[in-house]
C-alpha cells in the first residue's frame, strides 16, 4: 500500500434526506479526509457511482450548495454549511456563458478569487498555457470542441479557486482519445493543491475507479424508498489508487465487478 | 406578376403603371418627407417601448411585477380604435397621441416576445453564476441583461414590422404632421390606387431594408449571435 496519512475531514455529510412525492435519497452519510502523501501536493479524488435515475444529480447538487435538502446538511472546512458559490462545479455538457468569450468567462472567475487580486490577467495566461488553450483565449464557447469546452470549465473553476471541484459525468459523450485527455487533465489537478478534492458523479464505473482514491457506491437496499451510501472502498488501500494503467490490472477488474454487484 | 398583369382591368393598376409611380414617387420630395416623419416617430415609439418592455420584462422576477408582465401580454388582445378617444384626453397634441397610441400598441408584443426569452433560459446559467459566487443582482445583471441583449436586439427586429404596420393607422388619426400614413390615406381619399400601391411598395422595402439592417446590427455588436445561428441551421 503506497504510504500515506488520512489527516482531517474536509466534508462531511450528515443524514442528507431528500424527498419530493417520494424519497429521493435518505440516509446518506460520509465524509472526505485530507489525504496526506508524502512527496506529493496529493489532492483527493472521490467517486460516486449509482446507475443512472439513482438520483446521482440530486447528491451532485446538493453537495454543490444549489439544492437543499430536505434534512441533514453538507459541511466544508470547519463545519460550515456548504452553500452555492463554496464549490466549483463543472456541469455535464460543460456547460459556459455563451455570449462571453473564453477570457471573459474566465475573467469573471478569476475576479471572484480574491487572492488572485490584480493578476487575473497573468493567471488566466499561465493556466491557458498550461492547459493548451492560449490561442483559444478570443473564442466564443460555440466555436470550442468538446474537449476544450472541457478545459475552460476546469479553468474557470480553478481561477475561482475553491478547494472543490464537483464534475457531474465528465467522461460521457468523450471518444476514446478525448477520454485518456480528460483523465490527464483531472489527475494534474489533483496533483495542484494538498487541499484540491475532486468529486465524479458518474457511471462510468472503469474511468472514474482509475483516477480516484475513495468509491461511494450509491443505490437502493431492498424494501427501503430512497438511495444512500451502500458501500465505501478505500482504493488506497487495495493499492490501486494513484497509479497509472491500473485498469490492466487483474485486482481492479475484481474491484469492478464487485461495484456492478452492489450497484 | 404575370397573373396581376392578366387580371388587371381598369380599377386595378397594371404592375407597369405601378412600377413607373413607384420610380417617380421615389424622386420626390414628398416621400422623403414624410418617410423621414414616419420613421422618427417610428423609432421613437420603438425606444421608448423597449425601455418600458426591459423595465417589466426585468422585474418580472418578482411577483407582482410578473402579474403585471402577464397582463401587459393579455393586452395584445385589446383594439387601439376603441381607445383612441382616451388617449386623446390623456394627451397633448397630436404628435404625442400618436406616439403614445403607438408605444401602447408595441409594448404587449415586446413584452410577450421578452417573456418567452426569459421563460426559456437554461437552468444552468443560473446555476454557473450561483457557482461562482454571483449574489441575485450579478446573476440577472449576466443571465439576463447582458446574455440575452441580442435577443432583445432580435425582438426589436421581429418586432419592428408590427410598428410599423401601425404607424400607418396611426399616422391618420393626427395628419398635421404628414408621414406615409397620411399620404397614403390622402391617395385612398382621390382612389388613386397607383400611388396607394406605389407607396405600399416604398413601405414594403423600407420595412425589408430595415429588417435587414436590425439583423447585420445584431451581428456586428453581438458576434456569438451569428454562431448560434450557423449552429441552428
């Protein structure tokens, strides 16, 4: 097991219920620990798995500050109530203010960052340059490709520089090539800050398992309405976090089919 | 043209009789006038329409002045000919009916167009702003007074055409100060229907010209406006 220290809990969510003419969710409780790895800015990498009308979007937007639930609460950073704004979230079809242009969406974000105050220009081209997109600063979203739609949500996301990032479904609808881009991309930003935690809601079980730390599979126990936690697996533990062509490997295909069993 | 010119007999014109008063109306002083007159009063109504449509569209948000919007829509319904005794006690002079009778005319299909862009917004512009931070006024200020200017810009276009098919209705109630309305009512008054149709022509492509002008406008202070379009056909 690669050597490592869980420090403090940076989120945790406590009896999270949500109902609307039926439960939605109940009961769901975990929290996230600062990951400490030594000789890395090792940030944290968490998926959450459920199949699809499971009620994966409701947990996404509940964690993201934009929906309330019906009880319980999510809190961040010294037990503070997590609340719209707290958290980056990147939406599913990457979604960008279509009448600004990329360095103006990303003006924007980076102006509520305020310790980026005075160097928003220079950081906006700093991480252009980083994520390949400083020729692209003058486009409009609609003359983007996917992938690159991709990249300014991630930037836009980072200027604003909360230590979370929520990303609903980022592998869906990417082809093969886009998909090893887009699980770089996310690996390097784990690897930015100690504090950076990114939060998959997918159901792409391989991708999202290859690049994260901790697995919260969420579905339904029999004779109960509602969705919740079933199981948490600590990849770390396992040894398959944190390294690369894990998917090769005969120990994760068996982590695999014990998710598809659970789900 | 070929069918008009068949059916033409001796009440109506033949397309050759129209076409030549449709080039001499055009070399007189007489229809640059009162086009001019028209015009003016035309995007003046327009101005002070939008502005009016922008405030109630705008405040829509909340709800009383989203029942408001929603009976101004209901107003689409009600007939300028019956309310014209009204407005003439309501106003000044002529110049001012006319304007007013005007704006009252526009403003029910500006706000109705307006409350269908709202209406239709992507959830998820509200959600980007909410994301980064923005409090309630950033996010109206960027969603909808900002993201959706080229569809204000849009109405306006469409809309253009419903002022001015009015102007002329209007323009007959005060003919003090002349306009296409009242020359084309003076022509209906001595049945001269070569000019009538003549001057319906010069209506027919000033209302084209600025319909294209609206749309290149849009294009050039709203470059993302054509993409969306490109992308939609």
């Amino acid at each position: 097991m690669t050597n490592h220290t869980k420090a403090e809990i940076i989120l945790q969510v406590n009896d999270v219920q949500l109902s609307y003419d039926r439960p939605v969710l109940r009961d769901i409780n975990f929290c996230i620990k600062n990951i400490i790895r030594p000789g890395f800015q090792q940030g944290q990498v968490v998926t959450l798995i459920g199949r699809s009308g499971i009620g994966k979007t409701q947990l996404f937007k509940i964690l993201s500050g934009l929906q309330k639930p019906t009880s319980g609460q999510v809190t961040i950073h010294n037990n503070q109530p997590v609340k719209a704004g707290d958290m980056g979230v990147i939406f599913q079809n990457y979604y960008l203010f279509e009448w600004r242009t990329v360095h103006q969406s990303l003006l924007l974000a980076a102006r509520k960052n305020k310790s980026l105050a005075g160097q928003e220009k220079q950081s906006i081209d700093q991480l252009a340059e980083q994520f390949n997109l400083t020729g692209h600063l003058n486009l409009y979203p609609q003359q983007l490709s996917g992938g690159q739609r991709q990249r300014v949500s991630i930037m836009q996301q980072l200027l604003k520089g909360s230590d979370f990032i929520l990303l609903d479904e980022p592998f869906s609808g990417l082809d093969v090539c886009m998909l090893d881009k887009a699980v770089e991309l996310l690996l390097q930003v784990s690897l930015s800050d100690e504090l950076k935690t990114l939060i998959i809601v997918s159901h792409d079980i391989e991708t999202s398992v290859a690049i994260s730390d901790t697995v919260f599979i969420l579905g339904n126990e029999e004779g109960k309405a509602g969705a919740t936690i079933k199981k948490e697996i600590d990849l770390i533990e396992r040894d398959l976090a944190w390294q690369k062509h894990i998917q090769k490997e005969r120990r994760f295909m068996e982590t695999i089919e014990e998710i598809k069993t659970c789900l | 043209m070929l069918l008009w010119h068949t059916l033409s007999d001796g009440l109506i014109p033949k397309p050759g009789k129209v076409a030549e008063a449709f080039v001499h109306l055009l070399g007189t002083k007489l229809l640059l006038d009162n086009v001019l007159v028209s015009l003016l009063l035309t995007l003046k109504a327009m101005l002070f329409s939008i502005l009016i449509t922008l405030v109630f569209a705008y405040l829509s948000v909340i709800p009383f002045f989203k029942s408001l919007a929603q009976f101004i829509v209901k107003c689409r319904y009600l007939t300028l000919t019956g309310l014209i005794f009204i407005f003439t006690l309501l106003t000044k002079d002529g110049s001012q009916l006319k304007l007013s009778l005007l704006v009252f005319g526009i403003v029910p299909f500006f706000v109705t167009s307006f409350l269908s862009v709202i209406v239709t917004i992507n959830p998820q512009e509200y959600d980007l702003c909410k994301t980064l931070g923005y409090n309630n006024w950033q996010t109206l200020y960027e969603v909808i007074i900002i993201g959706k200017a080229d569809q204000v810009f849009e109405i306006l276009r469409q809309n253009f055409a419903i002022s001015w098919l009015m102007i002329t209705m209007v323009e007959g109630l005060s003919m003090s100060e002349g306009g296409i309305g009242t020359l084309l009512i003076k022509y209906n008054k001595y049945n001269d229907l070569t000019n009538v149709l003549a001057l319906q022509l010069v209506i027919f492509v000033i209302g084209l010209c600025f319909d294209y002008l609206l749309g290149a406008l849009r294009h050039w202070l709203f470059p993302y406006s054509k993409l969306k379009t490109a992308k939609a056909s």
